[in-house]
C-alpha cells in the first residue's frame, strides 16, 4: 500500500449532515453511480441503522455499484452493526465503518462511559462486525483530541480483533498540519501491530485545514486513505474536499509520490451533482470546481497563458471536467446528440423513460432560450429526476405582476396530491408574492432561513437556480428550482422544500 491512495467518499453520509442536505434513495444512487465513474475506491453509502431511509439507500447501492467497495457507517453497538451488515448483503465489496467517542470529554459528557468500558465496547464491537464482514474499519471518535496512551491502547486491541482500516478523525477541525501529521506518525509507531491495517483520516474544515491536515497526515503520518467529500459538504464548516485532495496528489505527484485510482475528468461532473441535488452552491473562487478556478481576469496573467498556459496554470480545465466549448446544443439538436452529451457529462439515466422525459424538458427549455449549455442541461435532468419520486405539491403555472409604485402580486397554480389548486398574494416583491400566493394554499408555517439565486450560466438568457431553505419542527430542508424566469424558479423551489417537508424519516446523528 506504500505507493497506493485510497479516496473514501463520505458525501452521502458525512457531507448529507449539512442542514438541509438530506438526499432521498435515488438522489444517493444517482450520485454514488457518478462516484463510481469517478473511480472512488470507498463509498460511504450512508448509516443504515438511523433510518429506514437510510438502510434502503444503503441497500440500493451496494446492489448496484460493482466496482467500489460500499460501507455502511455504524455506532459500536450489536445492532446498528447487524443493521449495517444486512444492508450490506448484495454488496460486491462491503465495508461495516464502526465508531466510539474516545476523548475524555465525549467519554464523560456524551457517552457517560468509563475509559475501561469504551476500551470493551470497541473490542466486542469489531470482533461482532469481523464474524459479518471481512473489511471492517474502526473509528475513534474525536481521536485527535484523545489520550495518547488510550487511544494506542484502544487501536492495538481492535486491530487485534480484526479491524483492517484504522481512522483517527479530527472530528470537531481542532488540528493544524503539522501536529496532526505527527500524531498519525506517533500511533503508528507506538502501535505493535500498526502495520496490520491501512491508517486512514478524517478531518473537518472548521479552522479552514482539512485538507492541509488531511495531507500531512499522509505524507507526515504515513495514512494511506483520505476520508473526503465533493465539495467539501458536510455538517458546521465542511468536510475535506475529494476534488482538493485529488489534484494536489495528482499536480505534486513529484511530492506526495503517490498513485490513485481516479479519474478526474468526472469531478467537475459529480461536483454539479452534488449542487444541484442538496441546494449547496459552489462559491465561484471555490479551487477545482469553483467557475472562476481556472478563469484570468490581471492583464498580465491573461498575457501569460496565451503565450504559454503553464505560466499562470498549473492543472488543465478539461481534465477535470471543465468543457472547453460550451455551447453544445440548440433546439433543432435530435435526441441522440442530446443522449450523447449526457453521456460525456456524466449522467446516465436508468431508463428510456426517463430519456425521453429529459428530453422532451430540453426541447422546452430550448424554444424559450437560444444557446444551451452544459450548466442547463446538467439542472434540467437534476430537476427531472426530482420530478420523478412521488411529491404532494407539483408546479403547473405562475402569473405576476409587478410595477413601480404599485404593490406586486402573483397568481400561481400547483397540484396538491394530483389534484390543481388556485393560489392568489400580493407581496414585497414579486418572489416574496409568489410565495406567500402558495402559503395561502398550504398553510405549513415553515420559516424560510436561506433565499439564494445562482445563475446557472453567464449570460442574461441564464437559467436562475434558486435555493430555498425552510424550517419548521426542528427540521431543515433544502429545496432547489431552476427556470429562465427565476420568478418560477423560486416557486418550483419552494414546492421542492415544502415536498421534502413531508417526509417524516427519523434520522440519528453521527459524526466520524
């Protein structure tokens, strides 16, 4: 393994704790299909036993994706890990990711354990997975921030007992590089029988250095398995970033001397994805996959890469999945030449049906906007896959009007389980009217916590992507809309939060 990364994508697990970013089964399936053609050697499919949910997506990727190893994340107890196993069934390669909190402070303040009984809580609990499966990774929960003693102690025993991946979290982004690379270095040479399993890490943004301390724990540790999400999503300030971490091993190959199993030419693609599916917008100086990561606007670098692009540029756009010619399709385009550049993009759509749906929805999109790009296609086929699941409230029309000094109002008409409805509001604004004309119909009483417009490509013919987030009971829902007219958009967004709404899936916390 000396020579060998191992990329393990927690984007549906750790990166779906962000507020909001909870994913239904075929929005995880969709995106584990994309990790796989990303070449992502570990998905983690989710944590099977926090929901029923969550166990059926389990489930349904790890009887379909063949070609990664799929593990589910479970808490060190019988029947979370029995939970994990059986979702695990139809699985090529399955991987049961078990965790305990070893610091002293979640010892004594969460899980109101003694050092001694989380020391046997962890051995039974890998010894149970190991009789299941043969690839079981442990977890030290809060590990950077543990007794050294203890945790040498505690991974020495559940190596013992079988565990073939050992992770050292910096759960709460405590660490700086260059400590936590020598803590990683430190257990594994205070560790007998370190050599016995693959050191991984996993480290959060919240001091802005994950992936800064995710690479020195490889390169300074000796870790051979980063524990990353795209876009870096995940709960409080994020997770390492997949795409961050690929290119600096990929560009400093001369540093890191290190091989992996990626193809980046599919990150730009999963990165969309992941977008356009939680609500989460990539900030555009965002590197890799931000729209300004490879864009020049100083007239002297601009000079720089046209006589020679490795002046100001020290990866290409196109290989990681940048398009170079942008404009692609029109509205005398054919089906074929639409399936086909879904294709390069990336998207593979289960069946003909759905096809021919994306399609039809292209042709649409296409009479009312002249040039479309590979940003409009990628929404349009996100937002008919959302489209397909079974919602209570569906967009069918939208009617406002707005005029200086006058009060702006919206007339808009959905269906409500199948059945239209007439909703009619004035308001600040023509989106604030809009809204208020579906609350007049629905009546959830959800607080809207986030409003946010993104245009989808740069031009003033741009499809609007809006992101609605709302709240209500505790719970915290992303909804997501796009339409030339982001008057519509808003509204498409708002239904798509309200739907998200209505599902009632118990979901337990976790944190690796």
């Amino acid at each position: 393994m000396a020579d060998k990364l191992i990329i393990f994508d927690t984007t549906l697990r750790d990166g779906e704790q962000s507020p909001g970013a909870s994913m239904t089964r075929d929005e995880k399936l969709r995106i584990a299909r994309q990790l796989e053609r990303l070449r992502v050697d570990v998905i983690e499919a989710g944590f099977a036993a926090s929901s029923n949910g969550d166990f059926e997506a389990v489930k349904a990727i790890a009887n379909a994706i063949k070609d990664s190893t799929i593990c589910s994340l479970s808490r060190a107890n019988d029947r979370d890990i029995s939970r994990a196993a059986e979702a695990l069934k139809g699985a090529n390669n399955g991987r049961i990711h078990t965790f305990i909190a070893t610091s002293e402070l979640h010892m004594e303040k969460k899980l109101r354990m003694t050092p001694d009984q989380v020391f046997e809580q962890a051995k039974l609990s890998v010894r149970f997975a190991r009789n299941l499966v043969a690839d079981v990774e442990f977890s030290p929960e809060d590990g950077y921030r543990s007794d050294m003693d203890f945790l040498c102690k505690i991974l020495e025993a559940v190596i013992a007992e079988g565990a073939t991946t050992i992770n050292v979290p910096d759960t709460v982004g405590y660490a700086v590089p260059e400590l936590y690379g020598q803590f990683i270095k430190t257990l594994r040479e205070r560790i007998p029988n370190s050599d016995k399993a693959v050191w991984s890490v996993h480290c959060h943004n919240d001091l802005g250095m994950a992936v800064a301390n995710s690479l020195a724990g490889v390169k300074l540790g000796g870790a051979r398995q980063v524990e990353c999400t795209i876009n870096g999503l995940g709960e409080r300030a994020g997770n390492c970033s997949l795409e961050e971490i690929v290119m600096a091993v990929k560009t400093r190959k001369d540093y890191f001397g290190l091989e992996m199993n990626i193809d980046p030419i599919h990150i730009v693609a999963a990165s969309r994805m992941v977008s356009q599916t939680t609500g989460f917008v990539v900030q555009p100086n965002k590197a890799v996959v931000g729209a300004n990561a490879f864009a020049h606007a100083s007239g002297i670098h601009q000079d720089g890469v046209l006589k020679a692009r490795d002046t100001y540029e020290i990866m290409r756009a196109e290989d990681v999945g940048w398009s170079a010619n942008k404009i692609v399709l029109g509205k005398l385009s054919g089906r074929n030449a639409f399936k086909q550049r879904l294709q390069e993009l990336g998207v593979l759509l289960e069946s003909e049906t759905e096809l021919n749906a994306a399609f039809t929805r292209f042709k649409e999109l296409a009479d009312r906007k002249s040039e479309i790009f590979d940003e409009d296609i990628l929404a349009l086929v996100s937002e008919e896959s959302v489209t397909q699941d079974k919602e209570q409230y569906a967009f069918v029309s939208l009617a406002q009007h707005s005029e200086t000094g006058e009060r702006p109002s919206a007339a808009i008409v959905f269906t409500v389980s199948g059945k239209e409805v007439h909703g009619k509001s004035e308001g600040n604004g023509p989106v604030d009217a809009s809204l208020k004309a579906i609350e007049s119909i629905v009546e959830s009483g959800a607080e809207m916590v986030l409003y946010s417009v993104n245009a989808i490509s740069g031009s003033t013919e741009s499809q609007g992507e809006v992101t609605v987030r709302l709240q209500n009971s505790g719970r915290v829902v992303n909804g997501v809309g796009s339409d030339p007219d982001i008057i519509v958009a808003s509204a498409k967004a708002y239904l798509s939060a309200l739907n998200k709404l209505q599902s009632k899936a118990d979901r337990v916390a976790a944190q690796g």
